[in-house]
C-alpha cells in the first residue's frame, strides 16, 4: 500500500506526461491556500457578482494588487470596442494585468447588480471602471468619457490610469509627500 501512495506521489511530481500525441501537462492546479484564482473578464448575467468581487480581494490581498471593477455588458457596443483596444494595445493589457485583478460586472436594465453596485457611486455610463484597494475598499471612480479620445479609448490616457492607480504609484508619491 505504501508503495502505491509513494508511486502515485511520484507520478504527480514527475510533470508532463508523455503520449503518442505530445507532451501534456497535468490539468489539475493546485496552489498551498487553495484553488488557483481564474479572473473573470466576461460579462455574465449569471455569475454572482459578490462572490467574484470576494474572490478578487482574496487573490488581491495574495498578490499585493489593486482590484478593477468592469462594469458593462455583452449587450454594450462600448465594452466590445474596449475589448477590440485591449486586443490591439498589448502594453496597455499587460500594465493592467501586472497591477490589478480585472473583474467584468454584468449591467443591463434587466440586471443592475444592485446588490453590489450599491455599495459604489452611480454608474453614469457603460463601460464604467471601479478601482478598490485590495481590501475591496473604493478608490476611485471613473467613466470612459475621460479615457478616450475622438470616440475611441486612447492608450496614453489608459496608460496613465492605470499607473496613477496602481499600488506602486500610490506608493511611490506617498513617499514624496
């Protein structure tokens, strides 16, 4: 029986695994505080909106990052140009990725999440940015109006969003003060 456990544990510890179609590597991800955190970048009218917000602050407060909440919808044309300008503008995605945990947050008329949004100030237009402290703390709020230029999302203003909220900013210019 011990050399069972031993040769399953072993087999585990060995990596990919070798077939006749390639080199696999196991599915299963296991991370010592539990289940690895799988960010949720779509607009769904089914998820559970404060259980993706929770799971967030728990990857948040593990990673040292800032949260972003996306709110809008797959019925809004804005979010697929957002998405069309993250597919196009690589930097800005990786800026983004390297400084906080994206959650998307489904808004219709049907479907305001107002359980959720309720806690943060009126969403004035879709797609809207939510930034939290990894507590799940509101830092700022803020409409795509003002990150865009001739009706299409501009790079640098996404850029210096992102920088202006992110931990290492926010740090850095509380030392200058």
């Amino acid at each position: 029986m011990r050399f069972r456990v031993l040769a399953a544990f072993l087999a585990v510890l060995a990596g990919p695994i070798s077939s006749a179609r390639g080199t696999h590597a196991l599915a299963a991800v296991t991370v010592p505080d539990g289940p690895a955190y799988v960010p949720v970048r779509k607009f769904d009218p089914k998820r559970d909106a404060a259980a993706d917000i929770q799971a967030a602050i728990a990857e948040a407060r593990r990673t040292g990052k800032r949260i972003i909440l996306d709110v809008g919808g797959d019925w809004c044309e804005w979010c697929h140009v957002l998405d069309r300008f993250f597919e196009k503008n690589p930097e800005v995605v990786n800026l983004r990725d390297k400084n906080f945990i994206t959650v998307a947050v489904f808004y219709s008329h049907e479907n305001k999440n107002e359980k959720v949004l309720g806690h943060y100030p009126k969403v004035e237009g879709i797609p809207h940015f939510f930034v939290l402290e990894k507590d799940g703390t509101l830092l700022h709020s803020q409409g795509m109006v003002k990150l865009e230029t001739g009706g299409e999302p501009d790079p640098e203003k996404m850029k210096d969003f992102l920088l202006k909220w992110s931990v290492a900013h926010m740090e850095s210019a509380g030392k200058a003060n």
